[in-house]
C-alpha cells in the first residue's frame, strides 16, 4: 500500500504497455486442417459389440501443426480418437 505517493506511469510507458497487452493477444494461430495430417496412417481399428474404435497419436510435428504447441514437452501425448457404430454389422 502507498502512503503519500501518487504511482504515474509516464505516456510513453502506458503507450508501451497498451501495446504489449494488444500484442499478446493477437499471437497468430492458423492449424492445419485435421485431415491434412498425416497422423491417418498409423491409425489402428478394433471392432467388438457393434461398435467400431479407432484411435492414433499425433507426432511432435503433427501436434505443433494442429494446435500451435509442443505438448510433448510437457509430457502429454495428444489422442485421436474415433468411435461410431460398426455399420457393417460385425462384432
């Protein structure tokens, strides 16, 4: 807490500020469309009880084109993940 004084920020560093704040929140962010991916190659499928799952993980490069981060980094591995109705009636 200030007792007595008075904190200014003087134009040019308010200006500054203003525009880091402006900066930040303007980061582009443009991912490749899902199917441009080439993570559809290793996807591996089981069938059982009518239901048909598919699922593969994204590459390092895949996940850094898809959402602009390197989740591995941080230990996290990004599924995908398909499920629908096995319309061929097997199971």
């Amino acid at each position: 807490m200030m007792t007595g004084m008075t904190a200014v920020l003087s134009p040019t560093r308010f200006v500054a500020v203003i525009a880091l704040v402006f900066c930040a929140g303007c980061a582009s962010y443009r991912p490749l469309p899902i199917d441009q991916l080439m993570f559809r190659d290793r996807v591996e499928t089981q069938q059982a009880d009518g239901l048909r799952v598919s699922v593969s993980v994204l590459s390092r490069e895949e996940a850094r084109q898809a959402f602009g981060v390197n989740f591995q980094k941080r230990g996290i591995h990004e599924p995908f993940l398909h499920g629908r109705p096995d319309q061929q009636g097997n199971g």
